[in-house]
C-alpha cells in the first residue's frame, strides 16, 4: 500500500489491479485508516483520470450487492440529482417517464439536512411502504412501470466506509471521489442508462459552474467507460427549487406538477430531464418528440394516475391524488412579513433550507426523527416584486416557537430597490 500511495502522490496513473487492491483491503480490514487517509489526500492532490476513476467505481461496485434488472422488459434508465433545497423531482420523473412507457426501477435514500430524501418524502403519504423484495421490486415494474423502493443494505459497502473516512479527513470535495461515490451506487442499482442532474449555486454542493461542470464531465466519463449510457445537466440551485420545502408540503406540489399546475420551473426541469430519459429509453428519436410525449401525460391525467397506482401497490391511500388534505398537516401556519419594498434579489438556499430543517422538515445527524408535516412555503421567486409586510413565506409548524426560522427566512431573503433578473435554470447540458 505504501508503493500506491507513493505513486499517487507522485502524481502517477495507477493499474486497475492497484485500485482494486487497495478499495478490497479498505474493505476488508487489511488497509488500516491512515494509509487510506493519506491514498484519499493524494487523489484529493492529484486527480486521476477517467481510467481511474472507472477503475475506482467498479472495484466499489463489486464489493457489494449488485441489483439484476435484467427481467425487467426495456431499457431501465435512472436519474440521479447531485441535491438541493425543494427538490422534489423524483416523485414527478418517475410516474411522468414511466406514463411514456420508460420502465423506472428507482431505489432512493434518505435525507440529511434540509429535508427527507425520496423516501421520507413518500412516507408522507399513510401506509406507503418502501421495502419491497428483488421479485416483487421486478414484477412491480413489468406491471406497472414503476417502482420506488429502499437501497439495498449492502450496496457499495466500500463507498460507505470510503465516505465516513472522507467526512473526517477533509477529502470530501473530490470530484474523482465524489463522482465514482454516485455512479458506484447508480451503476450497482443496474441501469442500462444514467441521467444526471448537477446542481449548481448556493444550494448546491458545487457552487460554481466550472465545479459542476468538472463533476458532470467525470460522472459521464465514468458511465461511458463502464459501458453505461450517460448523460447530465447542469441546472441552477442558487433558489429553491419550486416553492415548498418539507416532506408532505412538497408531494403536494408534486401532485399539483402532476396536473399540470405546479411551479414553472419544478415543470421545466422535470420536462427537459424526463425528455432525456424517454431518449434514452429509445421511446423517442428527438428531444422534442418526448417533450411532446410528457406533456400529453400531463394533459391527459395518464402520469398523475400511475402515481396513484404506485401508492397503492406500495401500500399507501392513493385517494391524496385527488385530495391532499389526506397528507399530514401542521397546526400552525404563520406568515413571514417582508421587512421592506422591492425585488426579490436573492434567496440562499441553504440557510433557508436550514429554516426548513429548525422546524423538524430535516436531519442535522442520521438519528434525527422528522417531522412529516411541518417546512417552509414560499410565496415568492427571484425577480418578484413584493410589498412591505407581504409574506416572503409561510411557516407550516406543530409549534408556534419559530423565531430562528423567522430570522433565517428574513436574513437570507434579499430585497432590491431595483429589478432583478431571474436565473437561468438549465445551463450545460453534458453528453460526452
């Protein structure tokens, strides 16, 4: 181990035997933490290229469970978005997708931070369950198109254990390190084919362009190497994402998308990722052609409806398709009163996200219960005008102590004298 870390150090490509030697013995025990602390720092120094990083990710692949899609009729495509704040895409891609007859065998994790992840989200919803067996999970999806479950327990162990290292040694901005932790996980779940959404901006985990950029670059490189159909956008996260924050606010407001009323950029983003999709999924030769397809489903009522099928067959009441009220609700709803005339000039998600999370809506550590029905709903978007002692947001709450939110809303919600554009939503769109 001493000869690898030497090498990577000095800058020099290493073998796939020599990756694989060491993420085994990571695994195993045999490589103790300050070796692979200082292998971990030496790519963080260094890099590696796209050999590497396929070498990387495959080696995590192989230390686990791998997901056979294969009795599943059609080409099975992914997505995954690198996070934000209100992103709630999952619970609108996949019944939209599958409504087009794109098969989607989506596993989900949970959330640490502002909110729930997928399936918290869905466990909004009365008796949804997420669990389901590897027959069930494939029968589902041949009947249905669609299923949403749990990750497997032994998915990528060495991803895990290489990430709990990365979170106490400082090596957890890697883009070679990041990007072979995302696409062991999508490529161990056994899609034919990945789409990529990179989150760029405030709320995001790579604040710049030229970062989001590097992570999508690589994440395809990867899939392209490992012969994986992959794609990514990079979409902006300098605001939340659609106006709600918090578990059952936001399958709300994916239900509302559903109908064809919901925020227009939530809409837009999930039109140009599912229309990647589609293609992907050889359902479409064009772009164009399965926007086409996604709005009729809007339209027609199909994809709202296969959401409904989804929650029954998992267990839930799908009767909140049609009544949201069935989902759990605060007792308090207070407002937030803008503390001066203007524009809205900026919204930092991440402080506000963290609102989200003082009230319940989040995890600050892995233990955390959360609270299903309490976030934050916005009344307003970057660009919008807004009137003195107007609501910047409503605060959905079980308890009426919510000063720190209050304060955290006001402070990070900027207010101009003059007008502000609003930001570009989808930028780079990264093919490889």
């Amino acid at each position: 181990m001493v000869d690898v870390i030497e090498k990577k150090r000095n800058g020099e490509k290493l073998t796939n035997e020599e990756i694989t030697f060491f993420v085994n013995g990571y695994t195993d025990g045999s490589i103790p933490d300050y070796q692979a602390s200082a292998f971990l720092m030496a790519i963080y120094f260094q890099g590696m290229d796209a050999e590497e990083q396929a070498s990387l990710t495959m080696a995590m692949v192989e230390t686990g469970d791998q997901i056979d899609l294969s009795s599943i009729k059609g080409i099975k495509v992914d997505k995954h978005s690198t996070g934000g704040v209100g992103d709630t895409t999952t619970l609108i891609l996949a019944p939209l997708v599958a409504a087009c007859g794109v098969p989607v065998a989506k596993m989900s994790g949970r959330g640490l931070g502002h909110t729930g992840g997928t399936l918290d989200k869905l466990e909004a919803i009365d008796g949804f369950h997420i669990e389901l067996s590897e027959a069930q999970f494939v029968k589902q999806v041949n009947d249905l198109k669609l299923a949403v479950i749990g990750q497997s327990g032994n998915l990528t162990p060495a991803d895990k254990n290489l990430y709990a290292l990365r979170d106490v040694t400082a090596t957890v901005d890697s883009i070679p390190l990041i990007a072979s932790s995302i696409m062991s996980k999508k490529i161990a779940a056994g899609a034919d084919a990945i789409v990529l959404d990179v989150k760029t901006g405030d709320g995001a985990f790579m604040k710049t362009v030229e970062e989001a950029r590097a992570l999508a670059e690589s994440m395809v490189a990867i899939g392209k190497q490992v012969g994986r159909n992959t794609m990514a956008i990079i979409s902006d996260m300098s605001q939340p994402l659609g106006y709600t924050i918090g578990n059952a606010l936001e399958v709300k407001e994916a239900i509302e998308t559903l109908k064809g009323q919901g925020p227009s950029d939530l809409t837009e983003l999930c039109l140009v990722l599912g229309s990647k999709m589609i293609v992907a999924g050889g359902k479409a030769n064009s772009l164009e052609e399965a926007r086409t397809m996604l709005e009729s489903v809007i339209a027609d009522g199909s994809a709202l409806e296969l959401f409904g099928k989804l929650i029954e067959a998992q267990g839930g009441n799908g009767k909140i398709i049609q009544d949201t009220s069935l989902l759990p609700t605060a007792t308090y709803q207070i407002e937030v009163p803008a503390p001066t005339s203007g524009y809205i000039a900026k919204m930092e998600a991440d402080d506000i996200g963290v609102a989200a999370m003082l009230l319940g809506a989040g995890r600050a550590t892995k233990d955390d219960e959360i609270d299903l029905a309490v976030g934050i709903v916005l009344t307003k978007k970057i660009g919008d005008t807004i009137q003195q002692g107007e609501p910047l947001a409503i605060i959905h709450s079980n308890t009426q102590d919510v000063e720190r939110s209050i304060s955290l809303i006001q402070k990070h919600i900027t207010i101009s004298n003059d007008p502000v554009s609003s930001p570009q939503l989808i930028g780079e769109m990264i093919t490889g």
